[in-house]
C-alpha cells in the first residue's frame, strides 16, 4: 500500500485525524513517540533550517532533502507537507511533487497565496486569481500518483473564503484547508459548503483559529487537524528557561535526574531509535 493511499485510508475513518508538526529530525524522533502522522511545517522549517519567518524563503531542494531523511527515520508515519504556492511556478509544483511522492511523502499542501507570501495566521496576505490557482492546482492533480493533495485558500474577504471553498472542493483534491479560519460558526460555513470533501483545519499557538480539541473538531466535520508549531514553541521557550538557568547558575549544569530527565543517556535511546532494524516493521505487526 502506497503511503498516499494509508494517509487517506486514515482520513476516511472516524474521528479527526492529528498530524504534528516537526522542524527537525530531533523534533520528529520525538513526536513519532506520541503520534502516527507528521506535519512537515513551513513555518518550522524556515525558522530551524534558514533563522527566518515563513514569507517565503524555502528553497525547494532543502524541503525534499529533509522530508527524505524522515521517511528514511520513520517509514510507517504519515507525512504531510507544506509546499507553499508550490514555489511559484507550476512547473516547479509538478517537479517538486513527483520528487515527494518518489522519496515516500504521504500528501502535500498547496496555497493560493502569491507572493510576498505570509504564515496563514498573519496579516497581509493576498491570494492569486482563483483561475489561476486552479490551473497550478490541477497541473499538480494530474502530476501526482496516489499523494494526497490538500487544496489550501489563504482568502481573508468572507464571501470569497467560501466561494473559493466551494471551488476547491469539486476538482479532485483530497483535502480543502481554509487557514486563518477564525470561529467555529465559520468552520461550520465552509463545512457546509464542502460538502462531502474531507476538511483540514490548522491550529497554531497564538493563531487567529479557537483552540480546539479533536473531540470537538470531529463533531464540527473535521477530518484532519495539523498542528503546526508545539514542537517549535516548547523547544524555543524550554531554550529559553535552561540557558537563563544556566546564565543564572554561572555556568553550572542542572542535576539530571536519571530515572526521567533528560540527559545524554535519554538523549541518545530516542536517537537510536531512528536506526533500529524493528523501526521497519509496522507497530501494528508487534513492534
């Protein structure tokens, strides 16, 4: 089975489906402790690959080099990924794809945003004409095998949100995300004007979106859930809280309890996990 066709199996069945967030390879060995399915973040990416906020700056061969060092870490998770505009032109959409979906990637995101392009969450964004999307959309649709493809609208304007919805939900697309959504009366609107096409909502830390729990998620028609930035956040504001120790502590390190703290010991077992021989074989099968 195709990891495309797992991930819509996955979307298919009850519930909403969560997919985490990861920056790096560390992040991931972590999350692929506690959850089946990834979200390869844009906005994580730029900040722990590049130091920069997500406008736009992603050059494509790094987005593939990572994803392909996670399928090798972590073959039987879902892995989902942001493309952004497809790195503005078609062409590059199509190149970028068949790459992914050559190295093991289970689906893609791709906006309609253009360029200078924001985090979903942020002010100023601006979209393409809609046809113009569509026709990178499609090309994209037709390029792909079995990936999944979640067809994104960044519009902000409230009759073209559900206009442009209602438009991505009848090409073939998997998924439709609509990002920024900022209640769950308008969650509910675009669930209604979907119709029947799975539907993505995304959540991160200090985002214009409610805080939702899958429980609630699913009662409101939701299929999958990414969350973009947990990972990210805790990493950057645990940095923070060590090194103001350490500074306070001058220069001496903290006692690392060694029965649950984290020390070189737990540090390298979750590293080692990534080269095991039984991460190859599904947990379903007894791993």
């Amino acid at each position: 089975m195709t990891h495309g066709k797992k991930l819509r199996d996955r979307i298919a069945g009850p519930g909403t489906t969560p997919l985490i967030g990861v920056y790096d390879m560390y992040s991931a060995s972590i999350a692929a402790k506690h959850y089946d399915g990834m979200f390869v973040s844009g906005f994580g990416f730029a900040a722990s690959y590049y130091g920069l906020p997500d406008i736009g700056f992603i050059a494509w061969p790094d987005m593939v080099a990572f994803v392909q060092r996670l399928r090798g870490a972590f073959p039987h998770h879902h892995l989902l990924v942001d493309i952004d505009d497809g790195y503005v032109d078609p062409e590059v959409a199509c190149h970028v794809v068949e790459h992914l979906e050559r190295i093991g990637a289970s689906g893609v995101i791709l906006e309609d945003q253009k360029r200078p392009r924001r985090c979903g969450h942020a002010d100023g964004k601006q979209v393409l004409p809609l046809e113009e999307y569509l026709e990178k959309l499609n090309q994209v649709l037709e390029t792909r095998t079995d990936l999944v493809v979640v067809a994104r609208t960044d519009a902000t304007d409230e009759h073209d949100i559900l206009h442009r919805a209602e438009r991505l939900a009848a090409t073939d697309a998997d998924v439709v995300l609509v990002d920024g959504v900022r209640s769950v009366e308008w969650i509910k609107r675009i669930r209604e004007v979907v119709g029947g096409k799975p539907l993505l909502f995304n959540q991160i830390a200090g985002g214009k979106s409610p805080r939702l729990s899958l429980g609630e998620l699913s009662d409101l028609g939701v299929d999958v859930a990414i969350y973009s930035t947990p990972c990210l956040f805790a990493a950057h504001e645990a940095m923070d809280s060590a090194l103001t120790g350490l500074k306070a502590a001058d220069g001496r390190l903290p006692v690392v309890d060694p029965a649950s703290g984290i020390g070189v010991r737990a540090s390298t077992t979750l590293l080692e996990r990534n080269i095991a021989r039984d991460r190859l074989v599904p947990e379903s099968a007894g791993v």
